[in-house]
C-alpha cells in the first residue's frame, strides 16, 4: 500500500496513449480536496493521443516517449519520474507493455484499469471477446501491476450487464463511464481513505 505523508498529495504520472478520457476524470478527482493524489505529468507514446491535450489545458507537464527501443526509453522514463518526484503511475489506456525491470523499480505502485472483469479477458479486444462467448456481464477493473499481463491483485472491481443486442461499441461505452467512476475509487481504497 502506497503511504500517504501528511496531508501532501502524492505526485502521479499518468501513462496515456489515447484519448485520455480516464486521465480527464484523474484530473478531475485530482482536484478535489480529500484525493490523496496530485497528477504532475502525463507520459504517453503516442505523440498523436488526444490526452495530450489534457495536458495543455491543465498545465500538467507531458512526455513523449518512443518505444522502438525499450530498455532505453523505460530508463530515461525512469530518471524522468525520478526528476519530476513521482511516487504513483496510472496507466489509462497506455498501449505499451512495461518490462519487468521498470515495473521492480516501481513496485507496488503502478496501478491499470482494465475493461474486463479480471481474471477474465486479459490483453486487448476484450468486449468483442466477452460478447462471442455470450457472457451476461462484463465490467472494468483496476488492478496493480505487476510483471504479467494484467494480472496484479485485484483493486476494485464493477460489473456491467450485458444488454441481449449489445455490441462492442455499445458495451465499450457502457463500460468506460464505469472506468471513470472505478479509478478514483480504487484510489482511494489504496490509500486507505
């Protein structure tokens, strides 16, 4: 569990690819007076994600970080969290697996969410997956990270119905407004609030 240090928020990174509607409702919970979390720089790999924007508009510091080669990009993201006083990493819809040397070096504090219920449907293209098995539930899940693909303990969990004439996108949708609301929740659980 992350300890919190007096009444100081904790400084976060936010890992991005896209979009960026979970750091949009991070930034948000941010902002609040009783989140223990302040979000100080946004990192993505993607030099295209909209998310980026967010940025912009926050005043939040960005990086853009190629990941042809890996090991030296994963340590200068490193001495770059380093720099900047991180202590938490929120992957929102970051698309790049971390090696297992980074996520050592930040144990115990990389937190991910994930549009299925875990153990269920790790890796990509999970709502079109729950649908061709006819599943009655999916959901989203946030989760620490570890060396595996998305299977660190368990945070938070919620559980979306399935409609009978879902579709992916529908379910995507349906699912993300749940996201939104599950990550600042999670949050909290970890800092015990």
């Amino acid at each position: 569990m992350v300890k919190l240090t007096g009444y100081k928020k904790v400084k976060t990174a936010v890992f991005i690819s896209g979009t960026g509607s979970n750091l949009r409702s991070l930034i948000k919970f941010s902002k609040i007076k009783n989140s223990p979390i302040s979000i100080n720089l946004i990192i993505s790999n993607n030099p295209d994600a909209k998310g980026l924007n967010l940025g912009k508009i926050n005043k939040i510091k960005k990086k853009v970080f190629n990941f042809k080669k890996k090991l030296k990009i994963e340590n200068q993201i490193l001495s770059c969290l380093k720099k900047h006083e991180i202590k938490l990493i929120c992957l929102a819809g970051f698309m790049k697996i971390l090696s297992k040397n980074f996520i050592v070096k930040f144990k115990g504090k990389i937190l991910n969410i994930h549009p299925s219920l875990l153990p269920k449907y790790k890796g990509l293209n999970t709502h079109q997956r729950a649908l061709d098995n006819n599943e009655k539930y999916s959901g989203c899940t946030v989760h620490f990270v570890n060396s595996k693909l998305d299977s660190g303990k368990i945070i938070l969990q919620k559980k979306v119905k399935i409609s009978k004439n879902e579709t992916k996108v529908s379910l995507s949708k349906k699912v993300l407004v749940q996201e939104h609301k599950l990550y600042p929740k999670a949050i909290l659980k970890v800092f015990n609030l």
